[in-house]
C-alpha cells in the first residue's frame, strides 16, 4: 500500500452473512476486515477496508451497489475514507470486556479488570475473535462453567481463530490443548496469543479434527461446518462438546445431528439471536 489512507466500508451485520462478507472482501481486494459488537446496544457490524482508488467517487459507487447486490439498504451500511492513522482507529471501538464470572478479556492495547481474576489477553491481529461476538461470549461462559467444576485434562479447539476459547480454558488449568484451523492466519494467531498468556498449546493447519479423543472439545464455527464435520467432532469427544456459531431458529437441526452420532443434548444457551449448544457422552 503506497498511501496512509483506506476506504471503510461498514455494515449492519445482521443483514450481510459471514460468507457475503467474505466474498466482498475477496471481489474487492480488501486489505483487511473484523466485527464489531456493543455489548450495550446490541449493534454488531461488519467492516472491510479498501486502498484507495484514483477514482474516489468510482470506487465509492462500486462499493455501494455491491452492497445493494447483497441486499443492504442504503441506512444499513456507510462508506467513508479515513485518515492517515486508519491502521490503529479500529481499536478506539474496543474495550476490556467482563464475561462470566471471573473472564475479563482484553485486546492487547486495553488495561485489564482489577476485579476479574481470570485476565486473557489477546493480539485480535488479522484473525477473528475478541470475545465480543455473542456467539465467542456464550462459549467462554460455557468453558468457564466447564472449567470451575474441574479443568479438562485435554481440549481441542477447532475452528480457533484467534485461539481465544483454548487460551480461555488453559488460564483456567485446561491441559494438553489443541487449535486446528484452516487459516494459516489463525494458525499464527494462536501461537502468538498463547505466547502473550504465557500458556502452552499445539496450533495446527487443517479443515477436519484429529483422529483422537479429547475430555472438552469446543468449536464455534458456523452451522453449515458444523453440520458437516458431525461425525469426525462427534467421534472426537470423550465428555463434553460445546458448539457455536448457529442462530437459535437452527439449533434443533444441530441437536440432531450430533445425537445421531451418539451424543446426549446437555445444555442451550442463548443471547440475541445466537446459541451455543452442549452435549456429553
């Protein structure tokens, strides 16, 4: 990039899919997105950055009927241009965030929680997962829950992302953990993170779970993947699933699968629009 300024593209995320988003990146050579939610307003956004183009109203147009295309409405997104210290602007959105009972999480750049016990602190980097999802928020209450009434002697997290619900549990005393991800972004992510909390685990590059069993498996991913790798994550638990990254309307059809593959529905928790599901063997 030649230049200290970008496009930003913003978007009511409720009316742009996780994977509309990705392929608008794609289309338009973004130079790099995230999410953000506020836990108060329930307002959660999409945003992707762009280099400038010669041509700003060009590019601005374009910009726009790609939205429209994927069925945003005029007041659902906005389009500006900022200034040379759009690298770091991102960050005045986040905060240090109180989950559960003890978890304070934190990006790097924000001071922790004197009155949380538990401080995971993370690089989000150019991987997904800060916590302020609703859907990463009910997985870290369900690993908290897990984890106070006895830490599992191994984990696998799959789907990791930043590797923030593995990193979660190893404060909480988890052992012998697992991050598996597609993403080589992810992959370094999750060794970056784990050496900021100073916790060990192993990161590995791959789109199917380990031919191995683990006491807590954790995957919040989306409903499609989830659906599809039902069997291999089924087969891969020893006593506890928690999976996320469904809306509520799809939580029966997830419950089914898994328990056709010999698991038993244990528990549903919901926020907004989102679930995440537990089972046990």
């Amino acid at each position: 990039m030649q230049n200290n300024t970008c496009v930003e593209l913003r978007m009511d995320a409720s009316h742009i899919s996780e994977d509309n988003f990705a392929t608008l990146m794609s289309t338009f050579d973004a130079l790099g997105g995230s999410e953000e939610s506020n836990q108060l307003t329930g307002q959660h956004e999409r945003i992707a950055w762009f280099e400038v183009n010669s041509n700003a109203e060009e590019q601005y147009k374009r910009l726009e009927t790609a939205a429209a295309l994927f069925g945003l409405k005029e007041e659902q997104f906005s389009i500006k241009t900022l200034g040379d210290d759009w690298a770091t602007a991102w960050q005045d959105h986040w905060t240090a965030m109180p989950i559960g009972k003890s978890l304070c999480v934190r990006p790097s750049f924000c001071e922790t929680l004197p009155d949380r016990a538990i401080d995971v602190v993370l690089d989000p980097g150019q991987a997904f997962g800060t916590g302020t999802h609703p859907t990463t928020y009910l997985c870290l209450e369900a690993i908290e829950d897990y984890c106070l009434n006895q830490p599992p002697q191994s984990l696998l997290d799959m789907g990791a992302g930043s590797g923030l619900l593995a990193i979660t549990a190893a404060k909480m005393g988890a052992q012998n953990i697992m991050c598996v991800d597609y993403d080589p972004l992810s992959v370094e992510a999750c060794d970056v993170n784990a050496g900021i909390n100073n916790i060990s685990l192993t990161s590995i590059l791959g789109d199917t779970p380990p031919a191995q069993t683990f006491e807590l498996v954790v995957a919040n991913i989306l409903y499609n993947p989830l659906i599809d790798m039902a069997k291999p994550l089924a087969a891969s638990v020893d006593k506890h699933l928690i999976l996320s990254g469904i809306l509520n309307e799809q939580v029966p059809a997830l419950i089914q699968a898994y328990v056709a593959h010999g698991l038993t529905h244990h528990n549903t928790r919901n926020k907004e629009e989102w679930a995440a599901v537990e089972f046990i063997r």
